[in-house]
C-alpha cells in the first residue's frame, strides 16, 4: 500500500507513520530523515540541500523531490510505503504525481488526520515544554497553522479531486487514532 499522511503540525502523523509502517510492513518515508541522511552522507543531492539549509533556507521542490525518488527505488519500498511530510503544497503534490506514475507506483490512498485548533495549541505548547522548546510560542504555533491552512491544506482537495482521500479524526489516544487510521485504510467506506 502506498499512502500519504496528511495533517497539521501536532496532528500525530509522525507517531501514526512509524505505528503503520510496523503494522503494515511498509517503508516510513519522512522528508526531513531523507535531508539529513542526505547531509550526514554527503550524497551528490545532499551536498546541494546541505548548501541550502546552511543558509537557512528552504530546499528546493527538486531537490526534495529527488531524494524521495531515490528513496522510492529501494528495496525496501517494494511493499509500499507512508509519505510523512510530503508534499507541502499543491505544485509538490502534482510534481509527487508524476514521479509515482512514472514509476508505476501511484498512491492508493492519501489519509488527512484532522484535529481541532485549540488541541493542536494545546499538544504542540506541551511538546514545546517536554522538548524545551522556548521557541514554540502560541504565536508561533497559530502561524504554523495559517501556513498549513493556507499551503498544506490544499493538498487534501487535490486527492479529493482524484478520488483517494480519506479523513481520519485524530481526537483521542493515539491507539484510538491509529485503529481509525487502520480500519479506513481496510475499508475506504466506512464512518
């Protein structure tokens, strides 16, 4: 099964991707592992993201995007895979696209994990504090949400258009929202 997971920051996708990739035997692919893998190795692609977030910019669509695809013709992604972190934004999902198509790999199912603001102000204010993260203010955390709302969010509506998305609630425990995950992944109809 080829998935991408979607959802705002503290939604739980990080937590839910490497809970499915053990249940359903696939690759975990996170964009942010993929740079700094890429970085630590000093890969071709990773020389040139490395130039980028040295400067404390953002890397290139193209180069993420060739990382990804690298990733994608190993092994291990032979069962599948959940894309954590990818795309971003409307152009990364059409560009995602047409490298899955390619590669005979499309995506079979794009998951939005949704929940509510105050509670995505209340686990990431929490996780501020458990990780000492004096930096991720209230203020800072809305504007992470108006940037998802306004770039990320999107995203959903194109796998709606394609027939492939499916919303999971990801209010409660995390066992809770990892058995709605698995039983919209099983059955697409249902709730």
């Amino acid at each position: 099964m080829r998935i991408v997971l979607l959802g705002p920051p503290g939604s739980g996708k990080g937590t839910q991707a490497a809970l499915l990739r053990d249940q359903l035997g696939v690759a975990h692919i996170s964009t942010g592992v993929l740079l700094r893998e890429a970085v630590e190795q000093q890969t071709e692609l990773g020389k040139k993201a490395k130039s980028y977030m040295d400067a404390g910019e953002l890397v290139p669509d193209d180069l993420v995007l060739g990382l990804i695809e690298e990733r994608l013709g190993q092994p291990d992604v032979a069962r599948g895979f959940i894309l954590d972190g990818y795309p971003r934004n409307l152009s990364q999902a059409e560009a995602l696209d047409s490298v899955l198509e390619r590669i005979e790999q499309p995506v079979d199912a794009a998951v939005s994990v949704t929940v509510n603001e105050s509670e995505i102000v209340d686990r990431l204010s929490r996780r501020a504090i458990e990780e000492g993260r004096s930096d991720d203010t209230e203020e800072v955390i809305r504007n992470r949400m108006r940037v998802y709302a306004e770039q990320t969010a999107p995203v959903a509506g194109h796998y709606a258009r394609r027939g492939q998305l499916r919303e999971v609630d990801g209010m409660g425990s995390v066992e809770e929202v990892n058995q709605r995950l698995l039983d919209t992944l099983e059955n697409p109809d249902a709730g």
